[in-house]
C-alpha cells in the first residue's frame, strides 16, 4: 500500500469487517471511540501498547497493521 495512512485504514477495515463501531472497539482496547476515530483518519497515531493489543485483537501481524507486509497472518500465541 502507498498510503501514508496504512495503519488507519487497516484499522478500519478490520473493524468493519468485524462488524465493530468504534466504541466498540476502543471499549475492548481501552481507548475511547473519539480516540478511535482519530486513529483511523490518520489524525492521531498509537503506543506500541495499543498496537499490540490492536495486532492481538484482530489476530494479524503488527507488520500487517504498519504497513511493512501485505501479509495478515497471525504468529502470536
């Protein structure tokens, strides 16, 4: 992807694909929709903290959600 906003529209992708609102998701992630929201428009970036617990939500790669690989798969625990 080219996009300097890799990781909020995966983000968002995978949220909708889930089926999520973005209170939702903040809710199970510890941050608030407005949070959320500004993450995925590219507003607002993450902690490594939250990128993990973003990876482990959705189970795919960190590398997926940055950007680095087009690969999703998940090699966590």
């Amino acid at each position: 992807m080219t996009n300097s906003n890799v990781f909020g529209s995966r983000l968002l992708a995978l949220r909708k694909r889930a089926g999520l609102n973005q209170k939702e998701l903040g809710e199970a992630i510890g941050l608030s929709h407005k949070a959320i929201s500004t993450i995925e428009s590219g507003a607002r970036g993450t902690t490594i903290d939250k990128l993990v617990a973003f990876s482990c939500y959705f189970h795919v790669s960190t590398d997926y959600l940055l950007g680095i690989t087009d690969d999703p798969a998940w090699r966590g625990k």
